[in-house]
C-alpha cells in the first residue's frame, strides 16, 4: 500500500524554484546582517545590548523567587527539559484527529529535524564569531549562582554569536508555521522568546546573539525553503522510509489489534506512557492516578490480567497472534515505550529525585495541582449518595495513612528486592497510592533510580519478577471488581486519591538523613504557610502549573473514544 503524497499536504514546499522569494528572503537576511556590520547602526545594537541585558541581569538579585527561576530555567539542564516540551508539542499536535495526519506529521518531523542538523552544522562551521558575552565584557554583573548555589546556569561564553538554541527555535517556529499552520509556528516563536531570556538574563548571550544570529540564519533557511525544491525533496525522501513504517504499524494493529477496542494514535499512546513514566519517580505522584486521569486504568488493567496462563499457552502453541492479541500489544507497546523514554529521562537526564530535593515547593505542588484538580473531576463523574460516601471516606482514609508512612532503612538481599518489586508495582496500580512513596518507605527509592539509571540486570531482574508476578494477580481483581461494582471501586479510588494529597503538599519541614553514604528522607511534616515568601509563591505556581496540566491531558484524553468514557460505570 503506497500512501505517499505527491508534495507537501500544505502545498507550501513545491518542485520548482521561486527565484523571486529566494531573492527577498536571501536579501532580508543580508540586510540584517548589514545592520549589525555597518558601524553607525552597530552602535544602536551594541547600545540595545547592553540596556537589555542590564534590565534583564538586575532582576537576578530582587529576591529568591526571580532568582530561583532563572537558575531552573537558564540551567544546562534545562535544555533537555526545553527540548522534551517542544517533543510534547509536537507529539500532541500530530496525535489529533485521524492516521493521515498523524502519517504527515511523522514524515515532516523527521525531515525537520534533517534540516536542522544540517543547518546548526553549518552555523557553527561558518557562521560561528569569537564574542565575549556580557558577564566577560561587563563589570557589575549579578551571578545567579552567587544567589542560588546548587544552579548550573550558563553565565558566560567567548563564542556567543549566534545563539544555537534561538537558531534553533526560529527554525521551528518557521518550518511549523509553513508546515503545520501558524497557530503553531506563533506557539514556537513565543517559545523563542521564553527560552532566549534566561541566557540573556545570566549574561551568556547578547540580545543580538538570538534576533541579529539566529534572525539571519533563519531568513536564509526561509529563502533555502520558499525558493528551492530542496525542502520539497527532503520530504519526498524521508516518507520513503516513513511512509511503510506507518504501514506497517496499521498492518499490525489490523493482525493483532483488539475488535472490541479503540487503538488510538501511537503518538497518543507515546504521550500518555511519558507521563505514566514520570509519575513512576516522584515521591506522593500516584501511577494509578495518572492512569486514571488519562483514561485507560481499565483498559490496562484488563491488558496486564491477560499476561496470563492463558497467554503462555498461546504462544507455547505457535498461536502468536492470539497471544498477542489477548494481551493487547498494540495499546500497551506505545505506552510502554513512552514510560521507558520518561524513566530514562526523568532519571539520568533529568532526575526528578534532584529536581524534588532542589525545588521542592515547584515540583510538590505540580504534582498537588494535578491530583487536586483530577480529584475534584472525578467526584463530578462519580457523584456520590448514600452508602457510596463510605466507599469515599474509606478510600480517602487508606490514602492519607499512606501518606504519613515514614521512609526507614531496609535490607539489600534478593528476597527484599523481590517484595519491593511486588509492592511497589502494586501501588503503582492504585489510584492514589504512589509507588515512588513506597519505594521511600521501603528505603530503596535512590537505589532503584540509580539501577535504572545504570541498567543494574543484578538489582533489576528480582525487582521486575516481584513486580510481574504483583502485576498480573492484581490486575485481575481489579478488573473483577471493576465489572462487579464499578461505582464502588471509582469512588473508592478517587478517595484514595484525595487522601493522598497530604503526600504531596508541597509545604513540608523535611529531614534528611546520610543512610549508606546518601542522604536519605526520613521525616516530612506538613505545615501551612504563615508568611508571604519565594516558597510560598513557587508552590502556588507549581498547584496553578499542575491544574493546568490535568486541563491539558483532560483534552489529550477526550480525543480518544478510548478514553474518560471507558472509566465510567455502566448505566
């Protein structure tokens, strides 16, 4: 089945040359450039310069809160995070409506990310000029490390023009705009703006760096794209390769894929594994939760049930299809691969477990925000009355009993690493219930991050065997329970997620203890905050973040026909 489109969907990238546009785009940019060079107009630059980067730098020592983001936001590590939100994006955008998009979306995503390798190899061979940013060539100048010592924020540079991550967000903003439309490309360029700041802010780059550097090349990549075929060809090139990967995906979900089901867009799935992932590492973050929020607790309860006797004797038969099919791959391959990605970013690229330690109010009260607000949606789902309030008082009182277990030390034999696989997967499955918590209480929180992080077989084998075998014996009886007495179990769930707040509160006197050469959590207090202060607005900020996120995944939800209504009772 060939499915390749003649050119571009958008009819923007053609065959031919347009020398018309390559002439003024090709010219804007050297007009730019001109600008930069030509001494009398250099002067109004450098003077912009220096007042923005003045204006900007002066923040840096107002107080904590200001001092605090842009350490988060211009730390080295924060252009991991930055790239993994514009991944999201696009992810989401391409996720919508039906295949052929998602088909178009794939292909034009790898023939982007060409062009942008091609593009930022060039731009620092050629383009690349020794220029001192503005913490060398200045006096005067706040350090947001002198402020906020555990930053890893970039303060200087001697190669500053042009900025590669303007470059890079300009060329995104750009090529989404005559891709994808411009709703998205306006989404881009704003994101050039947020994420140029925090450089600017810590003195790393010039304003000129990001609007004279990356601006030129940009318009030249716009003449490059508007004026030759050479955008038109790459595409071509790439659905190639594309195109029968997403053929075959289809050819597997029609061999395998489940009648009764809904087999929504992968990307879709990808999305909903990175936050299950994510959630698997925060300490109070409940995985069950999550699932729940995203619409597919039953269904993957009732996929993990089916890796059962059953299942072995299908594939010790040769019936790999039916094998296959019974255990529903085509929904939990995508979501699987999705969690596997989050857990290696969230624990070597990114780690959460640092992240939690460092900025405890923000992160604290994302997780609060996002739980609160999927309680609160749940309980409009699920209305309680009569006897189903006990269901909810119950659930509401496990929750918080989880909540105030305090972490303690733990052997390290197999057996023990075996029973923290089992518990720790079973309150995975929990709405409610944070795994990560668990592994906190049975000691071995930083030990199974770290053997994530390093690939540990000898740690990991009896952990994942627990987990197994926790995972298929309880998945069953929720799904039992789910078809017997869905109201009860919904409301019991969602109490079990309201009483787990208390977990996540993002207000709390933590004590930590050195345990095994680490420093280890060992009590946490809840208190409420009796002044106005940078901790007090960054959890406020974390809980509004966190609210609006489950907004976010609310709407990812509903585009499925898999999703919210799958949780629902039957009339």
């Amino acid at each position: 089945m060939n499915t390749m489109h003649s050119g571009d969907p958008y009819g923007v990238f053609t065959p031919g040359w347009n020398v018309k546009r390559l002439l003024l785009w090709t010219g804007a940019a050297l007009l730019l450039a001109a600008s930069w060079i030509w001494p009398e107009t250099r002067a109004l630059w450098d003077a912009m310069d220096v007042a923005i980067f003045r204006l900007l730098n002066a923040t840096v020592a107002m107080n904590d809160v200001i001092a605090a983001f842009w350490a988060l936001t211009g730390d080295r590590r924060f252009d991991y995070v930055s790239a993994l939100i514009v991944l999201v994006i696009y992810m989401i955008v391409i996720s919508r409506d039906d295949l052929p998009r998602f088909r178009h979306g794939f292909a034009f995503g790898g023939s982007v990310a060409i062009l942008l390798l091609v593009v930022i190899g060039l731009q620092r061979e050629l383009i690349e000029y020794p220029r001192l940013s503005p913490t060398f060539a200045l006096e005067h100048v706040h350090s947001i490390r002198a402020y906020i010592p555990w930053s890893l924020a970039k303060e200087g540079s001697d190669t500053s023009f042009p900025g590669d991550h303007a470059t890079v967000m300009m060329l995104l903003a750009l090529t989404w705009s005559l891709g994808l439309g411009r709703r998205l490309g306006l989404l881009a360029a704003a994101l050039t703006f947020v994420f140029a700041l925090p450089r600017m802010a810590a003195g790393a780059h010039w304003m000129t760096d990001a609007l004279v550097g990356g601006g030129f090349v940009t318009l030249l990549t716009a003449g490059v794209l508007l004026g030759t075929p050479a955008m038109y060809h790459l595409q071509r090139g790439v659905r190639r390769i594309s195109d029968p990967v997403v053929d075959y995906w289809l050819l597997i979900v029609a061999r395998i894929g489940r009648e009764d089901s809904d087999n929504p867009n992968p990307a879709r799935q990808f999305l909903r594994g990175i936050c299950l992932g994510a959630t698997q590492l925060m300490p109070g973050a409940s995985t069950g939760s999550m699932a729940l929020m995203l619409g597919l607790y039953r269904r993957l309860m009732r996929a993990i049930a089916h890796l059962d006797m059953e299942f072995l004797r299908l594939l010790a038969r040769g019936q790999f299809v039916s094998a296959l099919r019974r255990a529903d791959l085509v929904f939990l391959v995508p979501l699987l691969l999705g969690s596997a990605a989050a857990i290696v970013f969230f624990s070597r690229v990114v780690p959460l477990e640092t992240l939690s330690e460092e900025l405890p109010e923000i992160m604290f009260g994302l997780f609060f925000g996002l739980l609160a607000a999927a309680t609160v949606a749940l309980l409009r789902r699920h209305r309680p009355h009569g006897i189903a309030w006990g269901w909810l008082a119950l659930g509401v009182a496990f929750g918080a009993a989880f909540a105030l277990l305090t972490p303690v030390d733990t052997p390290n034999e197999i057996w023990f690493v075996f029973l923290c696989g089992a518990l720790t997967v079973t309150a995975a499955m929990m709405p409610g219930v944070s795994a990560a918590l668990i592994l906190l209480v049975l000691g071995k929180y930083a030990a199974t991050i770290e053997a994530l992080a390093h690939i540990d077989f000898a740690y990991l084998a009896p952990f994942a065997a627990g987990g197994l075998l926790a995972a298929v014996s309880l998945s069953r009886l929720v799904t039992a329970l789910m078809q017997r007495h869905a109201q009860a179990v919904m409301l019991a769930v969602t109490g079990l997620m309201g009483g787990s707040l208390l977990a996540v509160w993002p207000f709390q006197n933590r004590e930590y203890m050195e345990i095994g050469g680490k420093m280890r959590l060992v009590v946490s207090e809840a208190y409420l905050p009796e002044t106005f202060d940078a901790g007090l607005v960054m959890g406020l900020a974390g809980m509004v973040a966190g609210a609006a996120l489950f907004y976010l995944l609310d709407r990812l939800t509903k585009k499925d026909d898999a999703g919210l209504a799958e949780e629902r009772p039957a009339a």
